[in-house]
C-alpha cells in the first residue's frame, strides 16, 4: 500500500508513515482546531496498513514536542491500534522520544506502555 | 488612547509584568501564530525547559477554549466570531496565564460545578481524574473538544485555577464575561 506523508505546519506535526519499510513517524507540535479532523486520515490509513500485515516488525518514532488535550485524546486511540497489531504476530517497537528536561511527555509515553503491554517501548531522552 | 493614557498602560503592563497580550478576533492561524511568538517570548525570558512548556500548553487550551466557546465580540455580539482577550506574564518566579471571553449566563452553574471540582482536587487527583477521562468513553454534549481542557490547564498549574464571571453590562443578564486564571 502507498506510504502516507503530511508535512508540517505550525500547529500540525509531520506524518511519515512508510507504510513500505514499516517505519512510522510522528514529528512536530500537534493543536489543530479539529484534532478528530486531522488524524482521521492517519488512523485510517494506519487501519488499512495494519489490517494486511502480518508477522511484521514495525518501528515507531513518536517525537512530537507538544500535544493539546484532543490531540492526546486521539493518539491514545492510535497506540490502541498499534497494540492489537500484535494479534497478527506482529511486533511493534514504540521508541519514544522526548524531552529530557520535561516530564508530560514521558509521562504520557509511560502511561502508553502501562495500558499498551504489547508494545515495545523504548524511551529515548533528546537534549535541544 | 492620549499618550498620557499609554504611558500609564504601558507602566501598568510593565509593573504586572506582561510578556504578552491579545486582545482579539481568535482563529485557529492566530492561535499557531500568537503561540510561536509567545514560545519565543517565553524562550527568551525563561530557556526553553519545563516552565515554558507549561506556560506554552496552558495558553493553547485556553486561547483554543475561546475559539470553541466564546459568545462573539465585544463589537458586535449578533457576529459569533470568537472573540477574547489572553495574558501571560511572570510576577518574581511565577508565571500567570489570565484568559476573558463572553459566554451565554446559561452555561454559569455547569462551568462553576465543572471548576470547583477541579479546585477541590489535589494535584495527584488532578493527574488521575485526567487519566480517567482520557480513556473514558464519555462524550460531554457541550464539549468540542476532548472535555480535557480545564482538567489539562488544572494539570499544568502549580496552584489552584482560579475563575470569575461577571454579568455584561446591558444584555439583561443574558451574557456574561467568563475569566479564568492559571499560575504556573
């Protein structure tokens, strides 16, 4: 299936979803006005490449610097996607990139993996 | 404005210490604009740590509550564009965040509920009552949201948020300004 790319905007993060090298990444701020709006392209794009494969390792590189509350509310749903994944034999690895100096981000990545067991989460501190 | 008059605003702003005012028409391009200036503001007063993006998520929320639930302008209140005034600035070490829209009176009592709550609540109750609406399926009718934005300003604060309404003057009580107050 064809890859999924969105460039960023002030308020909207890249989407880079080499759906072909099961690479997927998540880049930027994320505030649109209508969050349920902008990621129901990603989710079903996602739902799609999800749905046809199988036995698959699949990289994920969250780094999104800033996330409102929809937009928060939105991602948990697409990590539920990414865990079920692994009913298809699939693996996910969840590397988790955030800010060293704050903590919301973390927080949320650690939230992820309490409620996401199947995923596998690494967190991976950056410095600006 | 006389220029006397903006000597003495000026000198007000500078004594509360206001990095940043607006006083506006809101959109969601004034939003992403409003909020890189203010991130650059903030980078400048503070570096780029935990602080700024504190100061950064509570601004977002409430200019995005504005542009969700604002009754319209101070000009003419028949044209629902949102309108609302937002100021952020640094007292000694803490930061303030002060939001001010018209909203309907009808919405007072359910705002005031949803607010006391939330001030009732210790920070780690703030943190779990998050978590809990977050993943929960409840869908608040009056919310265009995720229903998430008081309990997120809530979250980010380092004190109790803090609230007021005020009739406008002239509407037979049928409007009334809505203010609402983060320190961080």
């Amino acid at each position: 299936m064809e890859d999924l790319y969105i460039a960023p905007e002030r308020d909207k993060p890249e989407i880079d979803f080499k759906f072909s090298q099961h690479h997927l990444q998540l880049r930027g701020e994320s505030f649109p006005e209508n969050a349920v709006a902008f990621y129901a392209p990603v989710a079903s794009a996602l739902m799609n490449y999800l749905g046809e494969t199988r036995n698959q390792q699949i990289a994920v590189d969250f780094e999104l610097r800033y996330f409102n509350s929809s937009s928060t509310k939105i991602l948990l749903n697409v990590f539920r996607m990414l865990d079920q994944a692994s009913s298809n034999g699939n693996t996910v690895h969840l590397n988790w990139h955030h800010d060293a100096e704050d903590d919301t981000v973390l927080d949320f990545g650690n939230d992820i993996a309490g409620d996401f067991i199947t995923l596998k989460y690494h967190a991976v501190p950056s410095r600006r | 404005m006389h220029i006397d008059m903006f000597k003495a605003f000026r000198q007000f702003v500078t004594e509360q210490g206001v990095l940043f005012y607006y006083n506006g028409y809101l959109s969601q391009p004034i939003v992403a604009a409003t909020g890189e200036a203010l991130r650059g503001r903030l980078e400048a007063d503070n570096g780029s740590g935990k602080v700024s993006r504190k100061v950064f998520s509570t601004f977002v929320e409430m200019m995005q509550n504005i542009l969700h639930y604002s009754e319209g302008g101070s000009v003419d209140l028949n044209e629902k564009v949102p309108f609302g005034n937002v100021a952020v600035g640094r007292l000694g070490e803490r930061y303030y965040i002060v939001s001010g829209n018209i909203i309907s009176s009808q919405h007072i009592n359910r705002l005031r509920d949803k607010l006391e709550t939330i001030r009732a609540m210790s920070s780690d109750e703030i943190k779990a009552e998050y978590k809990r609406k977050l993943r929960g399926g409840e869908q608040d009718d009056n919310s265009k949201g995720a229903g998430l934005g008081f309990l997120t300003v809530a979250r980010e604060a380092s004190e109790p948020i803090e609230y007021s309404f005020e009739a406008l003057p002239g509407s037979n009580d049928a409007l009334s300004f809505f203010y609402l107050k983060a320190s961080i």
